[in-house]
C-alpha cells in the first residue's frame, strides 16, 4: 500500500476540494483558459527544475513510496501529476474564498464581478 501513498495525497487534495467548484460554484473549470494561463508556466519551470535535480543527482523518489513509473528523465509520474493539481486545488480554494467573502484579489471590478 506504501506505493500508493503519493498518489493518495494527490487524489485526496483533489476530492476535498472538489466540493469549491460544485457547492460554490466558483467556475474555476468552467473558465479553463484562465486556469492553463495559472498553471502552465508553473508547470514548465517546476517540471525543468525537477528534471534538473534529477538529472544532477540532488534528489530522488522513493520507489516503496510511489508507482515507480518513470517519466523520460527519471521523474515519477506523480510528481508531473503533483504540479498539476496542487495548483489547481490553489485556484480552487483562492476563488471559494473570494466567493464567500466578497474579496477581489485585485481583479478589475468589472472582472470580479462577473
């Protein structure tokens, strides 16, 4: 079961807060162009940055602790998955707490609004 560990806190990111998008209805799916624009360039850099370390012997995965289902480059799969939805769980949570609270995190006020 150790194996699955990674991949379990992923999915549990993703199923608590999962609730933001259907309860509140923040829309963070429904405009997912402003989603890709927050998490694709985060992606390249973390994933290069990885690559790197990997490459240059900084830091490994543990394989009793993953799928060990190698990427080119040597990176697990749960780490490409790792900088994918912690983000989105990120964008998720900033937008149910300006939902609920009215803030607008300094959006243009016709932005927020809409």
């Amino acid at each position: 079961m150790g194996h699955l560990t990674y991949l379990s806190l992923l999915v549990g990111c993703l199923v608590v807060t999962a609730p933001l998008e259907l309860l509140l209805g923040v829309r963070v799916y429904a405009r997912w162009r402003r989603l890709l624009l927050a998490v694709v360039p985060e992606f390249v850099v973390f994933v290069v940055w990885v690559l790197y370390a990997i490459a240059a012997g900084h830091w490994d995965y543990s394989a009793t602790r993953t799928l060990d289902v190698r990427l080119p480059g040597g990176i697990p799969v749960e780490e490409v998955l790792f900088f994918l939805v912690v983000p989105v769980c990120a964008v998720l949570a900033l937008e149910a707490v300006r939902k609920v609270t009215g803030w607008d995190a300094g959006y243009p006020a016709e932005e927020a609004d809409a």
